[in-house]
C-alpha cells in the first residue's frame, strides 16, 4: 500500500543482517515449508510528526520497526493444502500462454497492450487513483493539459512496460532498476522525488501514532541490502514463479522502500517475476482482482509482514492469479469479437488498409489522422478518409472540434478496457 511519510529524525542501521540471515536459513532444514517462515526482527526508531494541536509543535514518537528477514538463501516448500492451488495458478498462467500462442500477431499485440493498460489502471485504483480509460487516453494524447491523476496513471504504464522489459530480459534484476521503475512511475507525480529509496523512517496507519499505526517498515539504512536480496531471491530462487512472485511482492511491501508508490512498484514486481521465474510472457491482470477484496489483500500481507505467515497470502496470490488468467482468455475473445464486428460493418477485404486499420484499433483508442498514418505507413490523406469510414460505420467517433488536428475515439475499446479494468465479482 503506498503511504507518504512522517517526517523523521535519523534511525539506526542494522549491520551484518545478510550474513545472520545466511547462517540461520543454514541451520534450518534443508526444506522447511513455508509455514517455518522466520520472523521479522524488531528495532526501535524515533520518529518526528507535527502534533494535533499547533500550539504543542513536534511530536517526537518511540517506536518498534520490523526488519523482514533475508529470503534469497530460504529453501521454500509448500504444505499439500497450498500446493494443490499453486499448481492450479500455474496450469492457469500456461494456458493463457497457449491461447495467445494460438492467436494471429495483431490479436497477441492487441491483447497485450489491452492487460498492460487494464493492469496500470488496477493497480493505481487499488491506491486510490481512479482514471478511466477515456482519461487516460487523453492524457497520453495531450501530456501537457492532463490532470494530476492522468498523468500518474500514465506513469504506472511506463513503469510496467519497464517491468515487462526487466523481466524478458537476459540480465539479473537489480535494486538499480528498482529504482528506475520508481522513477518511471512518479515522473509526473507531485511532490514526491523519485528514483530514491526513502532516507527516513515512516508508518503506515493513522497520521498519529495514537491513533493507530498498522506498520512501521524498517529503518533507511537497511534498504538497500534488504533490495539486493530481494532481486538475488527474484533472479535465482528454484521456487515456482506463482510462489516466487508473491513473496517478492510481499517482501518489497514489507520493505517499503520509497515516500511513495511502493504499492504499485510492488505490482510491477509481479510481473517481473513471473517473467523471470518462466511462469508467464503475457501480463495477467492480478491486480484487477486484488481490486474487487483490497481489504484482503491488505490483511494477508499484514499476515506475512507481522506473524510470518505467508502462507495465506500465497493462496490469495494464486487464487486472483487464476481468475486473472480467466479474464485476460475473455479478453482476448471479446478483442477479436470486436475486430469481427468492426469487418464485418466496413466491409473490409482481406489485406486491404482497412483491414489492417482494424487490426491496429485496439491500439489506437485516440488517434489523429497523422497516427494512423504512421502506423499503417500511408498518407494522412488516406489516413482520414479511412477514419472517415470508421465514422460512417458509428465505429469512431471525432472527439475534438474543428478540421484542423481532428482526434478520433474508439468508444467500443474504452469500455472494452474499463469493464476488464473495474472491480467485478
């Protein structure tokens, strides 16, 4: 969940953590299950807020940070009642694979263009940034005259496609590129610096610690050990990728390691992992349905972080990851019922620019003349004669007054993505 922080004096750093880490997952069996999760230390940090009343000035707050324990040296097994439904997300995650495999090159970019905006908008309303896809298409079309909110969204989207190249790549993950999908997703943020792991202590919870505090992560200076162990554990754990994407992702909220955005650079993580761990090369929309329970969501990694248990947040990770899977194989028909529509309403022959004009809508959800022609490497002139056509068909629509500059819209993809987007039971 990202949390803004307290401002905070300075907090001890813990020393030597790797190696006492290394020498107790040593001491335990060589394949402990993951109910032997060990538990996170406790080191007490001072932090510094503004009190209620403005007569009393600084409050200066003792508190108890959790320090996670290091986890790329942990072997994971799984107990037989979370094994039967990791094995299920799995089968899910290699059945989608095989769908797309099966769909012709336009329908596979098509589908994963719809996952990766559907995924970012997700994942920003879990952090209360709700955008619709209109929204943000317009905010993509226009940087300059976006809203706030847009413009945040529009940074999700750059830091999962980063995500996605991090994860197809051949070079192991780093705590460096942590960071560059920090910046990525705060780049249009406001007041917040980023591309920096946070230099203070903060909590999660009520603005007054008297008023109740669900977390205090653990202090600045452990952060970036805590990270290089995070990407060791992500690159080289022999775990499954649905059991090795859970625990990253909970690892790193456990962490927390910027002011902002560690919620959503969590749910970039996902889907590096799965890429690297071999479980995936689509992006299943987990965090659609990690939308419709945030409650849940937010209780099992309190379970992991607090009561080393990750045992419950596995099996929430699994199950929203076959549902997932489920809904990106519906999107995938509902994207090529829609091209047949859209065929079968212009008439469209077979190789024809129209064709291939219909094949690339989906990504062009707002578009100019001028775009078009780039895509389909022809003339703006044909260009809008074509969205000329699509307009006669009640296909597209112009969006923007005047002839000079005319935008087009794609309602039909828009609600196509907001449904695949909203929370639904």
């Amino acid at each position: 969940m990202d949390e803004r922080p307290r401002q905070s004096t300075d907090t001890p750093t813990i020393s030597g953590q790797r190696a006492s880490r290394r020498n107790t997952a040593a001491s335990m069996p060589t394949a402990p299950t993951i109910l032997d999760w060990p538990v996170a230390g406790r080191v007490p940090t001072t932090v510094t807020t503004e009190s209620k009343s403005w007569r009393d000035g600084s409050v200066t707050h003792h508190l108890y940070a959790l320090v996670p324990p290091f986890i790329a040296d942990i072997p994971v097994a799984l107990p037989d009642v979370l094994s039967s439904v990791v094995v299920a997300a799995e089968r899910a995650l290699a059945e989608l694979d095989a769908q797309l495999d099966s769909c012709d090159a336009a329908v596979v970019e098509a589908t994963t263009f719809a996952l990766l905006r559907s995924e970012s908008v997700s994942s920003s309303r879990i952090e209360g940034i709700t955008v619709t896809h209109r929204r943000l298409a317009e905010a993509i079309q226009d940087a300059g005259s976006a809203k706030r909110l847009a413009r945040e969204v529009v940074g999700n989207i750059n830091a999962m496609q980063a995500a996605v190249a991090y994860g197809s790549g051949a070079d192991p993950f780093t705590p460096d590129d942590i960071l560059d999908l920090h910046r990525q997703l705060m780049a249009g943020a406001v007041g917040v610096k980023e591309g920096v792991y946070r230099t203070e202590q903060n909590w999660i919870g009520a603005e007054h610690s008297e008023d109740g505090v669900a977390y205090v992560p653990p202090p600045p200076g452990t952060i970036r050990g805590l990270m290089e162990d995070l990407c060791d554990f992500i690159n080289t754990s022999p775990t499954t990728s649905v059991v090795r994407a859970a625990i990253a992702h909970a690892q790193f909220e456990a962490v927390h390691p910027f002011v902002d955005g560690n919620g959503r650079v969590g749910r970039c993580i996902v889907s590096i992992t799965l890429r690297k761990a071999g479980g995936t090369t689509t992006i299943p929309p987990v965090s659609s349905v990690l939308l419709t329970n945030t409650d849940g969501y937010f209780a099992a990694l309190h379970d992991f972080q607090q009561n080393a248990n990750p045992g419950p947040w596995i099996e929430q990770f699994a199950n929203a990851t076959i549902v997932a899977c489920s809904r990106a194989k519906a999107l995938v028909i509902d994207i090529e019922e829609l091209k047949t529509d859209w065929r079968q309403r212009t008439a469209a022959r077979a190789g024809s620019h129209m064709t291939r004009l219909i094949d690339a809508l989906p990504m062009l959800t707002l578009a100019t003349a001028d775009q078009v022609a780039q895509r389909l490497e022809i003339d703006a002139n044909q260009a809008r004669r074509l969205l000329g056509q699509l307009e006669d068909a009640g296909i597209a629509k112009q969006a923007s007054d005047g002839r000079r500059n005319r935008v087009w819209c794609i309602d039909q993809m828009l609600r196509l993505l907001d449904d695949h987007s909203l929370a639904r039971t």
